[in-house]
C-alpha cells in the first residue's frame, strides 16, 4: 500500500513538472522566434483594420456572405504569439503546487481510510526498532511484516523473574536445562550427533496457576535466547492472504534472531483440533505455521524453539502435538512443594517465629501456587486490619504486627470456601496419549 502510494505521488509530480517545463521551453522558443513588428502600436491598427474588413465583406444587394480572403494570413503566425511573463510563471507553479497538495494528502486520507490499522502499524514499527536495539540486534533487515512480529521481542534485562522465583519444581527446571537449553548453548558438543539436537517444540500443560508462564519467563531471563511472546492476535488481519504472510514471518524474524524461542501462551486457543467447520483463512493459516514449523522446506539444524503453555492439551491439534515431543506435565504442587512454595512467598515478609509451615502446607491441599501466593496475601491484609482498627489517635504509631498462624489458617479457610464455589479442578491428570 505503501509502494502505491508513493509510486502515484511520483508519478503525478513527474508529469506536472514536465508539463509545465515543456510549455515553459515552447514560449521560450516563441519569443525568440517572434517579430520585433508585432509589438508596435501601428502594427496592432492594421491587424484590427483587417479584422473590421473581413467582417463587412458581404454583398448588401444580395444578402449573401462574400468569401474574403483573410488580411490575417499575410502576417505570420509568431507575430501574434506573446510570450508569458513573469507573475504568470509564478502564478502557473503556485497553482501547480496548490493541486499537487490537495492530491497528496487526498491520496494519504484515501490511503488511512482503506487500512485502519495503519497508525497502529507505525506504532509497531517503532516498538519493534526500539527493542532491536535494547537487545543489541545490529545490521539486520527486517521486512514490514517482520517488523510487526517483532515488536512483541521480550527483552530478557525486563523480566523480574529467575530459576530462584520457583519453588516446587526443581525436576522440571532440570530437565528443561538439559533438554532445551544446554543443547542450544554447547552446541559445539552436540554437532555429531543428529539424537541430541534441541527439540523443536516444548509443550507445558498442566491445572492453571501451578508455573507454566512463570516456567517461559524465567526461560526467557536466563536462556539468553532471543524470546518472542506470540500473540494470535498478530497473526489475524482483515486482508485476504495477510495471515499467511504474517505467518510465515514469524519464523523468517526467529531464523535471523536465532537462537529464538516462540512463546505461545494459551496455544490451544490458536491451534486447536481442525475440523470442517473451520473458516478458510484460519485453516490456511494454521497449514502454513506447521509447514513452515517442520515440513519439507524446514532447515533441521535452524535453532529455533516453539514452546506453548495450556491448560487444556486435549484440544491441541494432534499434528501439533507430535511437532511438541517434549512435554513437561505442571501438576497442582504436593504438600513438600506447597511447603516450599509457602517458604518462598512469604522470604521477605514479617512472619511470627511460631508459625509451622508445614502444618499450613498439609492444610491446603488442592491449591495451586497462584492460590498460595493468594493466600499469603489475604493473611497480610488481616495485619493490617487489625492495625487499622486498634489504632486510636492518642497512642503512638506502632508497626504492623508479623503474620501468624492463625492469620494463614484463617485466610486458607477463605480461599477454600472459595475454590469450592468455583468447583473442582477440571485438570488434575491429562493423558495425551
């Protein structure tokens, strides 16, 4: 749209400008051409005379027009021609510059109105060029539609989270180090052998809030990778094909970024089990991802790295699947890892020495990190509300008491009541197989 744009504005500032430089050189040319005759006042009397006669040549008897022959043709045709002046020039080039302004900015309204998301397209844009720089990328070009995906890099000095925010799932972060990231990062030791090359697609499924996101960010922090969070909204666009585009730009950006990791979150929503009933476009594009992602055009030894995080592995495409063999199932925590958890929550916080995590660890069976932290939070506020309430204007300020076991008791009683009005756990145990 772009190329069109500019090729129109070219075009027609190229034919006006030529236009009027040809008239320019023609009055040029005529004025040097023309008779000094022409411009005396006595030269200008006799052409009116001539007119005048030609005019009267009819016979009064007969009413009848009389061929005359014209006194015109005796002067030559230069004589009469004047040159333009001055002001007319001026006056022909401001003209010129008036239309060429209302076209242009007529041509770039046209042009806004027929994309709508143009603006936002420049805002990516700068987005992208920005994080390009933060994460040291030099002399790389980038197409328009790489430069749209780029724009959602993850710089890994953003992250605030590391392999030490996570407790409970030392096994996993282990493996993920051995299976993923060491084969990228000590490549020079894997060359020979084509069994310990990095997968080309990690999946982690499990019950929602037990660490999926917090497992992709800490990837993205320590991997020193380059990270690009995919969204599937970026992929869709309103133009017939731009999908595919889009699509196949996403692994053309991760091919001259690598080593790169694609982060999908919540994949299942973006590449669901096909059926019939799917629309044209969504199915073409979901085709040109998984060719593009291990078909017969891929390059096996690319460093290139899908990894996807759901909680519903049941709905993922089977095709999917099997370009995900490794697959890290992120179950709700066992009572040592919910300790663990507990333990690391509440680190920097105020807490009575009396307080026994592990008793608060078996009490909250069935919760999840995410509920954990959750209830860290609730017992914090009881602190302060108690705070609140006690204080009178007449005592001193005094600090917030410490966090006590009946203040998690109490607020794991909370979150209990509350995890039973939302109903059990739909996903404790997936079998994908």
């Amino acid at each position: 749209m772009k190329a069109t744009y500019l090729t129109l504005s070219l075009w027609f500032w190229n034919h006006q400008l030529w236009g009027a430089v040809s008239w320019l050189d023609e009055n040029e040319t005529e004025k040097k051409t023309s008779a000094p005759c022409c411009r005396s006042r006595r030269h200008r009397a006799q052409i009116v005379q001539s007119r005048e006669k030609a005019v009267a040549g009819v016979n009064r008897n007969s009413q009848k027009p009389v061929k005359v022959k014209m006194v015109l043709k005796e002067v030559p045709a230069e004589n009469i021609t004047r040159p333009l002046g001055r002001n007319e020039v001026i006056g022909l080039l401001f003209r010129l510059t008036i239309f060429g302004a209302v076209t242009y900015f007529t041509i770039k309204w046209m042009v806004d109105a027929i994309d709508p998301t143009r603006k936002q397209k420049m805002e990516a844009q700068k987005q992208a060029e920005k994080l390009m720089r933060q994460i040291g990328v030099k002399n790389v070009k980038l197409s328009e539609y790489e430069m749209s995906i780029a724009a959602h890099l993850v710089d890994p000095l953003s992250m605030q989270i590391a392999w030490r925010d996570i407790a409970g799932l030392d096994d996993v972060i282990t493996e993920l180090k051995e299976t993923v990231i060491l084969p990228v990062q000590k490549r020079h030791l894997f060359q020979k052998s084509r069994l310990l090359q990095p997968p080309k697609g990690v999946l982690l499924y499990g019950p929602p809030g037990c660490g999926k996101t917090l497992i992709a960010k800490a990837t993205a922090k320590e991997a020193e990778f380059r990270f690009i969070n995919l969204q599937p909204s970026t992929l869709t666009d309103k133009w017939y094909g731009e999908s595919q585009k889009l699509a196949a730009a996403v692994f053309s950006l991760a091919i001259k970024l690598q080593p790169a990791i694609i982060f999908i979150d919540e994949i299942d929503s973006f590449l669901r089990s096909r059926s019939s009933s799917d629309h044209e476009a969504t199915a073409m594009m979901k085709a040109q991802f998984m060719s593009l992602w291990d078909g017969l055009d891929t390059d096996h030894h690319c460093q290139v790295i899908i990894m996807g995080a759901t909680n519903r592995p049941q709905d993922l495409d089977s095709a999917i699947l099997r370009r995900m063999p490794t697959r890290f199932h992120i179950n709700q925590p066992i009572a040592k890892q919910r300790e663990q958890i507990l333990r690391l929550i509440l680190e920097n916080e105020s807490v009575d020495s009396s307080v026994n995590l592990r008793d608060i660890a078996k009490e909250t069976d069935g919760f999840s990190g995410s509920d954990l932290r959750e209830m860290c939070r609730d017992a914090a506020l009881l602190c302060v509300r108690d705070f609140v309430h006690n204080q009178s204007d007449s005592e001193p300020e005094e600090a917030i008491r410490p966090i006590g076991q009946l203040d998690l008791q109490a607020a794991a009683s909370k979150m209990k009541q509350s995890k039973s009005a939302g109903g059990p756990g739909i996903l404790l145990h997936a079998a994908l197989d």
